[in-house]
C-alpha cells in the first residue's frame, strides 16, 4: 500500500507490507525518512534529537553553507556524483556530500510495493534512478539503482549511502559485525571526543585507543561513553554486514556489491558529538561507498567510477530485518 501524506511540513510517501514502512521524502533528496520494522514496531534509523525542520526554515547552526548539513535530521540519503568534502571537478562546483541529497527528486509509484525515484544532476551529465521495494513476503526492502551517462564522453563519478541507524534499536549491547578486514581511521580527529588513535590502520574489530589499549568496535557502546569517531572499513571479505540488538530480538542486514561499494564509512557518535550543527547525536552509520574521498582526489588515483558516454551501471543493496 501507497499513501502520500506530510511529516514536519515536507511532502512524503509512506510504502507498507506486512513486515516492514518505508517512508520517503522527494524533495528532500528523496532520502528514506523512516524504515519502519513491525514486527518490533521499530524506526531503525537514526533521528536526530532536535528534530526535522520545516522547508525554508533556516540552516542549522555550523553547517557552514553545505547543504546537506543545513536541515540534516538523520534516516538515509544518496551521495552522488561524490561523496566525502567539496571539490571542483571539470570546471563543477560539487558541494558536500554530492548534488543529490539536498533537491527535489522526481518519486512516482512503481508498483504496489515499490517506488522509483529519478534526478538528473546538473553539476555533471549523469540520471540517477533508485527503485526502491518492499519485497511482500520478507522483511527485506531492495534498492536498485541505475546511474546513466547522459552526455557524449565518459564521466567519471563517486557514490555513497548515508544510511544512519539510531535508538532505540542502536543502544548499549547491541553488536556491528561487517565483513571488513581493516580499521582505518581519518588522520586527524573531529573534535576531542574521538576516542581512536587517528591515523591508524588495524585488523577488525580492535582499534587502537588514544588513551592507550584497544577497543572491540563491534560491541555498540551507550551514549555515555561520550565519543565521536569516523572510521572506514576495507578489505572486504563479501559486500554485507550484520547489526544485532538482542534486546529487541531483531537485527538488520546490509547486503551490495562490493565490486562497486569498497568501502564502508562507519560513522560513531556515541554520545560525543559537540561541534554544531552535530551536537546531542547517538547512532551508527553503515554506510557502502565507492571511495573514500572526494571525487576529485578519488578520480586522480583512479579510484572514480568511470562511465562511457551513453552507457549505465547498474546494482542493487538489500536491507533485511530479521531475528536477532
């Protein structure tokens, strides 16, 4: 079932199954607001404590005119045609996190269960297309995208899912078990609440402290551990990753291909987020990326996708909720 409704002032679209709700919000870069899990009645993604803003309100606090970061409120947005800091690429301008998250999308319905979301870039000549669907006789939503070269010459672009899980089914004893071989943290901390060693590259899931010692990543600390930490996962034995709340009896499962996804971003506000427009965040981001630089940096070493003129590329990540 289909339903077009409003949440805090934005038009959104509500898909429902039997197993899980999909809420969507077109012309908020037709990010997943909320995925609801009914057999716990748990939003699994994070939502952030001061809340979404009406349209037009006025950007948040420190976002420093990225306009990803001025409304952010949290749920899963699409970074394209590049992920990570602002660049100029080819005489473009693209901004924080992409083009894409942060403009109106066309979304229509595609089915009974399922929505299709399209948005020509204007910094680059590529169509983004993600079909989004809830599979009738799982607890499972399958995205399938397709990005298609527009123009004459080959393009290149990066890709990234800023997908955010959050309380009540991120909390204290819950698990995070990716495929990843290796810990890499960003040279030089956020803030002073980090509590890994920048810098550095370790076997999962011990990473070194700063304090000294290490620390097991896939044991989910409460908020009260005060930290705030960005880390990218690599060496990838398979494109998937598990997070368990035994509290709740349910976990979710990440699924993409690796081949296109080799990295994966796990964003740790624990509880230790204090710059703006951040501050008060406690969740867990799972996010598959291309790359883990911009496109410009990403592009110079060969890390970019490149795409021919008049060619796509296709792939498809599936979210699936199950017992713990």
């Amino acid at each position: 079932m289909i339903t077009e409704h409003a949440v805090g002032g934005w038009r959104a679209v509500t898909v429902t199954s039997d197993h899980l709700s999909l809420t969507v919000l077109p012309d908020r870069g037709a990010e997943v607001h909320a995925l609801v899990d009914r057999a716990s009645g748990v939003d699994v993604l994070f939502h952030a404590p001061w809340g979404l803003a009406p349209p037009g309100a006025p950007a948040r606090e420190g976002s420093d005119g990225h306009a990803f970061l001025e409304g952010y409120a949290g749920g899963w947005q699409e970074l394209f045609p590049s992920a990570e800091g602002p660049c100029t690429y080819r005489g473009h301008d693209i901004g924080y996190h992409g083009e894409v998250a942060a403009i109106p999308w066309q979304v229509v319905a595609g089915g009974e269960l399922s929505l299709v979301c399209t948005i020509d870039c204007e910094t680059v000549p590529f169509r983004l297309e993600r079909r989004l669907t809830l599979v009738a006789d799982l607890a499972q939503l399958r995205v399938d995208e397709r990005i298609s070269n527009t123009g004459g010459e080959a393009w290149e672009c990066t890709w990234g899912h800023h997908l955010v899980l959050g309380p009540p089914f991120v909390a204290a004893g819950a698990r995070f078990e990716p495929a990843a071989g290796t810990i890499v943290t960003i040279p030089e901390m956020y803030e002073d609440t980090a509590r890994l060693e920048p810098g550095q590259r370790s076997a999962w899931p011990d990473a070194r402290l700063r304090a000294g010692g290490t620390v097991d990543l896939s044991h989910l600390p409460g908020p009260e551990v005060q930290s705030h930490d960005d880390t990218y996962l690599t060496d990838l034995t398979a494109g998937t990753l598990r997070v368990t709340n035994p509290a709740l009896g349910r976990a979710l499962r990440l699924d993409w291909d690796p081949a296109v996804f080799k990295w994966l971003i796990a964003w740790m506000p624990f509880g230790g987020a204090e710059a703006m427009p951040l501050r008060g965040s406690y969740a867990l981001g799972i996010e598959p990326w291309v790359a883990q630089r911009s496109l410009v940096d990403a592009a110079a070493i060969g890390d970019a996708l490149s795409v021919a003129g008049g060619a796509t590329l296709e792939t498809t990540l599936t979210v699936t909720m199950e017992a713990a």
